[in-house]
C-alpha cells in the first residue's frame, strides 16, 4: 500500500485530545451564538420570491445579465442557465410595496439592453410558506441521516465508539452553519445537499479509524487506550491525507471556478472536509475514550457450548 507519511513510531494524537476538546467547545459554542444572534441568512428557496425564466435567440453572459438587473435596481437576483446557454431563470427576493408583475416588467427592462429579442417564458411567484416548508423538510433530512447512521454505527460498533461518530458528525454540520451564519452566506437547497455529503464524508473518515481501533485492540493487550487510538489513527493517516487531497482538488476547483451560483455550495464542502477530518481523529476518537471504552468492549462475545463445564467421559 502507498503511503506518504512513515513513521516509525506512533504519532501521539490522543496527547492533545483535551487542548482540540476545548477548542472544539469554543468553536461551538461560538456557533451557536452566531446562530441565535445572527440567524441565517436564508435564500430564495427558503424565503419565497419571483421567478422569471426568459429565453434569448442566442447565448449571453451570465455576469452580462446581473449587471443589467442591478442596472434597474434589482441587485442580488440569482441568475443561472435553464437546460439551454440560451435560457436563462432568474430568482428575485419579494420587495415591500412591489408586486410580481411590477419585478418581471423590470426583469423585461434589463433583458432587452441585453438583446431585444428576449421574450418572457415564464413569470411565477414561490410564497413565503413553500419556502417555510423547504427549510423545515431540509432540517428534518439531516436529522433523519444523523439517526440513520447512529443506527448503523450502533449496530456496527460498540456504543461508545458509535455516539463518538455520531457526536463528530453533528460537530461538522454545526461548525458549517455557524460559519454561514457569522459570514452571512446565503444558504439554499444546495447547502443542504452539501451538509448531507459532509455527514457522508466525514462518517467515511470516522469507520475507517474505528475499524482500526476495533482491529489493534483485539491484537494487542498490553497497551493504554489512547495508544491502542494513536497507532490506528497513524495507520490511516496516509490514507485519510490522500483521500482529503485528491477531494479538495476538485472543492477547490469549483470554489474557485465554479461561479457566484455554486459558491454556497463549495464552500460548505471546503469547511466539511476540513473540520470532518479533525473530528474524525479528535472528536470521535476523543469522545469515546472520555467513556471509557476498553480492550474488554471490543473482544466479542463468548457463547459457551452446551455440556462445556462438564468433565470428558473416561
């Protein structure tokens, strides 16, 4: 197997388990002040809006048609291409005083000095409780993957290990949303999707140590639990580093380079692969060792055989 990092002895991880708790309960803490002070800054698929999808004779630029909203000032308009370069939807957030026909007659306005053959192909408005109902659906699924994999992980290990993971995953989700909300970054429909793959990911780092930890103590006896850690987590640290890379080559990638419209969405990925990474050596492995798991949780159970305490015949 390929590794990156050799060393010869262990590294000591579990040596700075309570200076990474104490950080993570700050981080957290701070979190979750920013979320009951600050709130989130909720997108149009949660708050309701107008929608105006409009068709061109050709294909335009995207930046093109944002500057010509903000132009009739309707700034802050989510723009992207609908099934063709040549379709484009536009979502506005509802304005005081200012009905939906008003919003798609200057969405016209701008459109046509970006080319007077644009024609109107839909003009519809998503009310306030849809969006009400789509931040209550979305809340509900994460919850629903964290019970989900706390089923799993219980009945795959045992259940110390298990709330460990499951602790590290709500630690990422909320870190994310803490983050989101002291940035103000809009958070839509996509966050959610990336929120649900950073529970994946995460859950994925967290199994492989955990099946290592569950292997190093059935196999060696004379040794401390947190060492019984620190040598599993050693063990996978090559794989942990080339799996996070080779993922953040591709994050980054659209961070970068992937537009204003899927910015949301790469960043919570970036956060996510970053913080699931440290919880899944800290967190998780801290957690359960703060419960006491033991070589004695791991050995599996003996079933005694019938007639076994009985003494051979002659």
């Amino acid at each position: 197997m390929f590794e990156i990092l050799k060393t010869r002895a262990p590294i000591r991880f579990m040596h700075y388990s309570k200076a990474a708790t104490v950080l993570s309960l700050a981080l957290i803490a701070l979190c979750f002040f920013s979320l009951f002070t600050r709130g989130l800054n909720w997108g149009l698929d949660f708050t309701g809006g107008t929608v105006v999808e409009v068709a061109f004779e050709q294909a335009v630029v995207l930046d093109e048609v944002r500057d010509n909203l903000e132009q009739v000032g309707l700034s802050g308009a989510t723009v992207q291409n609908f099934g063709t370069s040549r379709d484009v939807l536009i979502r506005l957030a509802p304005q005081e005083g200012v009905d939906v026909q008003q919003q798609g007659e200057s969405v016209m306005t701008a459109m046509m000095q970006v080319s007077a053959e644009a024609e109107m192909k839909r003009l519809e408005f998503v009310g306030p409780a849809i969006g009400a109902e789509l931040a209550e659906q979305g809340g509900l699924a994460i919850l629903v993957a964290l019970l989900c994999i706390l089923l799993y992980v219980g009945m795959r290990f045992e259940w110390r290990l298990a709330s460990g993971a499951v602790l590290s995953l709500a630690h990422d989700v909320v870190i994310t949303l803490g983050v989101f909300s002291w940035m103000q970054i809009e958070v839509d429909l996509t966050i959610v999707a990336a929120l649900l793959t950073v529970v994946g990911y995460s859950l994925n780092d967290t199994i492989v140590v955990f099946d290592r930890v569950r292997e190093n103590f059935r196999r060696v006896r004379d040794t401390s639990t947190a060492e019984v850690f620190d040598e599993a987590i050693t063990e996978t640290l090559s794989r942990t580093l080339i799996t996070s890379a080779t993922t953040l080559v591709v994050v980054v990638a659209l961070f970068l380079k992937g537009g204003a419209l899927i910015h949301g969405f790469a960043t919570a990925l970036l956060l996510g692969i970053g913080f699931g990474t440290y919880s899944s050596i800290y967190i998780a492995s801290a957690w359960a060792m703060l419960l006491g798991v033991q070589r004695e949780h791991m050995l599996p159970t003996q079933v005694e055989k019938e007639g076994a305490d009985q003494e051979p015949l002659p």
